[in-house]
C-alpha cells in the first residue's frame, strides 16, 4: 500500500496558486495564492497549497516535505532543499536574497 497522497492531473503550477481539487475537476480548482511548496512523495512529485488546504494536507496525507512557497519554487532547474526548507537555484545568489526578504503569505491552518 502506497502512504502518500494520490496524484490528480498536472496542473500549471508557474503561477503559483493553489491546487488542491476535489475530485480532480477544473471546476473544483481552490485557485488561491499559495502559500506552501508540497513535496507529495519521493519520486519527486510536488504542489502547491494556501494555508487552508495545508491544514487538510497535513491531516489526511503523507507527504515527505513542505516548506513556504519562494521565489524559485518551480522554477526549471531548482532542486528542493531539506536542510534549507525552501527551493533553491543553485548558483544564483540574487534568488537567496529575495527569498530571505519575502514576508510570509499565511499561517498554516
């Protein structure tokens, strides 16, 4: 039996908005701003969640990471940072600083 929480569709995920969606319908997109980066599973498959639907991924789901959505989540090209709890572009010292300056969107739920 797989723990971690089942997979819909890929959604865009560049604009960084929400992507909880139950039933995996379009119509049923959440949309919000995001406020954290979800790594759903070691293979690597990540969302996106507002404070909200955090608080229902962390009471329903396994996941192996989350950390506060930055400027570099999802960007082509990052890698995930456990020791950091954030994305980072390696190489680009600019990304570090504007992240470090970003000020939280939301408290977890």
């Amino acid at each position: 039996m797989d723990p971690f929480a089942p997979l819909g569709r890929t959604m865009d995920v560049g604009s960084q908005h929400c992507t909880y969606s139950p039933g995996d319908i379009p119509a049923n997109d959440c949309g919000e701003t995001a406020a954290w980066h979800i790594l759903w599973d070691p293979n690597g498959d990540a969302g996106l969640a507002c404070g909200p639907h955090m608080g229902t991924a962390r009471h329903r789901f396994v996941f192996v990471d989350v950390h506060r959505v930055g400027p570099d989540c999802n960007m082509p090209g990052t890698a995930w940072s456990f020791d950091e709890k954030r994305c980072i572009y390696p190489g680009e010292p600019d990304a570090i600083a504007a992240a470090a300056e970003m000020p939280a969107r939301e408290a977890i739920a």
